[in-house]
C-alpha cells in the first residue's frame, strides 16, 4: 500500500475518529495524462502545451467551497508519477514546482517497461476514503480498465466522483450513470493556449477538418514494411 505523509484523525483509545473530517482529493495519473496529451496533440507534448498545475490547483479549490457547510472540506491533491533513471534529472524541476503549488508527489522508479503507479493511486484513495469522510474525489486519468469499477463503487456509496481526462480517451467515464466527466481543456486556465485538436464533442455547427497525425507516405511506407517483416 501507498505511505500516505498524512494519517486520519485518530481518538485517544486508538481508533478513528467517528467524526472523520470531510475532504476533497485529487490525485493524478502523470502516466496516463502525459500519454493521452499526446496522443490528442498527434505529437509529443512540449512545455507550452502541458496543463498549468497552479490553474488546476485553483479549480479544484474553489470547487470545494460550500456556503452551506459550517466549515470548508480539507483539499488534498496528489500526483503520481513514474521516474525512469535516464529523467531522473530533467524531472526533478517538475517534481520541485508542483509541491511549491501545494501538490503532494507520490514518486516510483520505473525499472520496467510494464511499472506504473495505478494501484499506488487506489490504494492512496482507499486509505482517505477510511481516514476521512471523503466528500469529492477527483481523478485525473483515462484509464478506464483499473479505475471505473473502484471509482462507481466510491460513487455509489456517496462520493461525488468526477473523472477529468481527454474526452477521446475518457470513454468509461462519460458513458457511466455513476461518475462525472470534465474534459482538462475546460478547466479554466489549464492551458496557455488552445490545443491543436478537434474535439468530436464540441464540433462547430459547419463541422471541420481534422488534420493527419502521420503523412500518407510515411503511412503507406510503414504498411508495406510490415507486410514485407
């Protein structure tokens, strides 16, 4: 299980508080999200096209205050990432600024090519959902084949569940009864700029064109490279 840097509140006899604490969380899938990015782009994601984590922050903040609670939840948002040796280095900046916006880092080396950090992300969630009361539950991924069942289980016991991913690549969570969905690029301020792609969900009334990711030779030279293999 994930060491979670914070417990639950805990009574004097040892035991949970019955009174746990209300808290909102959000945890991110940098694997998945920094995958998908791509993908959506048809390119390799750059600094200018990656989301703003101080935007995000400041969403998911707000989105927590309820005038009609006697007092605020308490925020947590945690990112998850994998660290191949060879990125030590160039991701140790990231890993810097994202806790100077307020974001705790989960870190695991990625000694394999199959390592990744989806059952760190459950069981943090699983832990905050016995330690505290947990309220709302943000998740950042489109990976649908580890989190949907867990998530619409968390849902249907009173957690408001919302998944936020790319709506190309976010399939289990928009077609679920159970969790909400949220496409990153509407959050306010999560990118500097609009990204280079077309969203079949948000198509404009005339339609549009939507560019090759690959150049029809370099297509058809891969196509007869494997028939030839």
């Amino acid at each position: 299980m994930t060491d979670s840097y914070e417990v639950g509140t805990v009574s004097a006899d040892g035991r949970f508080d019955v009174a746990r604490p209300a808290l909102d969380l959000l945890v991110w899938d940098a694997p998945n999200i920094d995958m998908t990015l791509a993908t959506v782009i048809g390119a390799r994601p750059t600094a200018a096209s990656r989301p703003r984590f101080d935007a995000i922050a400041a969403w998911f903040v707000d989105g927590a205050e309820d005038p009609t609670a006697p007092e605020p939840p308490d925020v947590e948002a945690c990112v998850f990432a994998n660290v191949p040796p060879q990125h030590v280095t160039s991701l140790q900046r990231w890993v810097e600024a994202l806790r100077s916006f307020g974001y705790a880092v989960f870190a695991r080396p990625k000694l394999q090519p199959d390592d990744d950090i989806d059952q760190s992300m459950l069981d943090h969630i699983s832990m905050r959902a016995h330690s505290n009361r947990l309220r709302r539950l943000v998740v950042f991924s489109g990976d649908g084949r580890n989190f949907a069942e867990p998530l619409e289980d968390l849902a249907r016991a009173g957690t408001e569940v919302v998944v936020v991913a790319f709506s190309e690549v976010a399939g289990y969570a928009i077609s679920s009864e159970l969790l909400q969905f949220i496409d990153i690029e509407d959050v306010p301020g999560a990118f500097a700029a609009p990204l280079d792609r077309v969203r079949l969900d948000a198509l404009p009334a005339d339609g549009a064109w939507l560019r090759p990711t690959k150049s029809l030779r370099d297509a058809a030279n891969l196509f007869a490279a494997r028939r030839s293999a």
